[in-house]
C-alpha cells in the first residue's frame, strides 16, 4: 500500500506530537515530519516532498497564513489548516481556504490532548480527502456595493432588497456543500442580484464557523446574508446559512416560507445535512424550488435533490474540473437528480436566466 505522506507544522510540541501519532495509527498513513514553523517546514517540503500538510495558523518567525499564500504560489500543496474554535479562528479560517487550503480541523483551546484525540477519525478523513483534492486558486473576493445614504449605515442595496415586501417568496434557491464549498457558495452568492429569491444554504461546518461565514457572506455579497433562526419567515433578497450544529427546514406557515431548525441526528453523518434541507424543500416548494450540489466529498444530499427533480425543481450541479472534490455533485448526477452541470461561475447567471424563463412562461 502506497501511504499518503504527511509533513505537521505547528508551534505547539504537544500538538505536533499528538498529530504525528494520529496519523502513523492509519495503516493508509504515514507523518513523515514535523516542523514548528513555517521556516523549518519550508526546507522540509523541499527535502522530502510531502503529499498534504497539517498547518497551524498563529506561528513564530512566519503567519501561516503568509507561508500558505507563497506556498500555494511557489509550489502548491494540499493543506487541512488547525485552527482554534473561535470567532477569530474562524475568520482566519476563511482567509486560508480562500488562498487554496482544503479543508480545516477545530483546535480545542481546553484540554487539547482529549480532544485531538477525540476529532482524531475527522483529522485522518480530512488528510485523505485533501489528498485526493484539486487545488483551485479562487480570485480574491470583490466586496459588494456598499452605496450608503445620509442616514443609514446599511448598504442601499441591501436595504431596498429588505424592503421588496410585495415580491413574491414563492421562488427560493437551495445550496448544498462540504469540502471546498465555501468559496463555491461565494463565487454563486455574490454573483446573485440583490432583490433575487430567497437563499437557503447548508455547508457542511462547525457552529462557531456558520455564523463568522455568514457574516462574511453579507460582507462580500448584495444580498443580505445570516445565520438562519429557528421560525424565521424567508424572505427575498436574502440568503440563510444553516447553524452549524443544527439541521434546516423549509416549512410553510400559510402564504409564507418559513426556516425551522431542530436538533435532529446526524443524516449521512453531518448535521446540518443538505439531504434534511433539499427533502424539506421538495415537500414545500416542489417546482418552485432551484437546487445547487456544489463541491463536497461524499453523497450528502444527493437523495434529497432527486426527490427535489421528482417534485419539479430545476436542479444544479457543479462540474468536475471547478470541484476541490467531486463528491456530492457526482452522487447526484448517478442518480439522475440534476438537470444541468455547470462550472461554478456561471451558475449564479444561469440561475437568474432560469427565473427569467419561469417568469415569461407565467406572464404567457
């Protein structure tokens, strides 16, 4: 068996310990060094040419985040960045996956030992999936127009989408992702209009992490981006992020679309689950629903976009060649869920051409 090679590089002795020996327990692995700065791993990537990297954000000598930017510009790597659970870990997180990292593991700040150990299945699954993974360069975010009256410290934009009370919320968006989906959400999102159908969104990510994303979202994007609340009535010219610790629903209440959270079990190990919001959604909204799968490894939400088509949605999967992993958009293509494969750039405009479609057909 040919091992995936693994090079740790973290300040902390007792981490790189901890790792070293989580990773040399999988037979399929193997941590062929551990560095405690970007500097010192610098000359062990040229000497022994490892296959992923473990990297710590807070280092001595080098921020990782600057090592990982000329890494991924001088000799480009599979990374799982380490970083705390915190809102400010989160926030950092981001950066690094907007660089080219693939995927993240939460540092415990308390009792780290227990709890590396604890996470240690996740870390390994993590390694492998980011071993596998496509290195995508994603370009840098644009901000979203932040036209500003006398008044308000809301963007204008934004602030007419919130107040399309007579536009109809009969038209919604779904999305689902895991690994790499948090630029793939981006690059879909921040390309929408600001007074488009409301945006249900579930990624596959800790709860800390939900709401520093959406927070980034609402950054970067025209619409109004949050962390979805439980009885929350779905409104257009926003997007709701599913919390990270709980599953999300479309629900009806009358006339209205309306969010409902629950504490539900893992389905297909994640909560929150794609399956759980795309199921809920083809019950509620049926074909007046549009579905994204977008990058993720493994087959979450693929049932739940088939049952989506069979109620008369129009669904969207993104293509290989845009995917960090070809995972849940090939699940859902097997079973015959999706209607169009697209590159990730341009579904945000195919989207907003299909809901130009639907709307001349009704006018006819």
């Amino acid at each position: 068996m040919v091992k995936t090679r693994v090079l740790i590089i973290d300040d902390s002795a007792l981490v790189r310990s901890l790792l070293t020996e989580i990773v040399n327990r999988q037979p399929d692995l193997e941590a062929i060094g551990a560095a405690p700065d970007p500097l010192v791993a610098r000359e062990m990537i040229r000497a022994l040419n490892p296959d992923v990297l473990t990297l710590d954000i807070e280092m001595p000598k080098m921020d990782g985040l600057v090592f990982l930017e000329r890494l991924m510009r001088l000799r480009p790597t599979p990374v799982v960045m380490v970083s705390t659970l915190t809102e400010r870990g989160a926030e950092v997180t981001f950066k690094a996956l907007e660089l080219g990292a693939i995927d993240f593991v939460s540092k415990p700040r308390l009792g780290i030992a227990a709890g590396l150990q604890e996470l240690a299945g996740d870390i390994c699954e993590k390694i492998r999936v980011a071993s596998k993974a496509r290195l995508i360069r994603h370009l840098r975010p644009a901000a979203a127009t932040n036209t500003t009256s006398a008044t308000g410290d809301q963007p204008a934009a934004k602030r007419a989408a919130a107040q399309y009370s007579r536009v109809s919320t009969e038209k919604l968006i779904v999305i689902g992702a895991s690994t790499g989906g948090t630029e793939a959400i981006r690059e879909v999102v921040s390309r929408l209009n600001a007074d488009s159908p409301a945006v249900l969104i579930t990624q596959h990510m800790p709860p800390v992490f939900t709401r520093s994303f959406a927070a980034r979202l609402d950054g970067l994007c025209r619409m109004t981006v949050s962390e979805a609340q439980d009885g929350e009535r779905v409104l257009p010219g926003h997007a709701y992020v599913a919390p990270g610790d709980r599953h999300m629903k479309l629900v009806r209440c009358g006339a209205n679309y309306m969010i409902a959270l629950d504490d539900g079990p893992p389905v297909n190990r994640h909560r929150p689950s794609v399956d759980v919001l795309f199921k809920s959604v083809a019950q509620v909204a049926g074909q007046n629903a549009l579905g994204v799968i977008l990058t993720g490894m493994g087959r979450d939400g693929a049932t739940g976009m088939l049952e989506m088509r069979h109620a008369g949605a129009f669904n969207i999967a993104q293509d290989e060649a845009s995917c960090v992993v070809f995972g849940m958009p090939r699940e859902a293509i097997a079973v015959g869920a999706v209607d169009e494969v697209l590159p990730v750039i341009r579904m945000a405009e195919r989207l907003q051409s299909r809901l130009a479609e639907i709307g001349a057909t009704h006018r006819i």
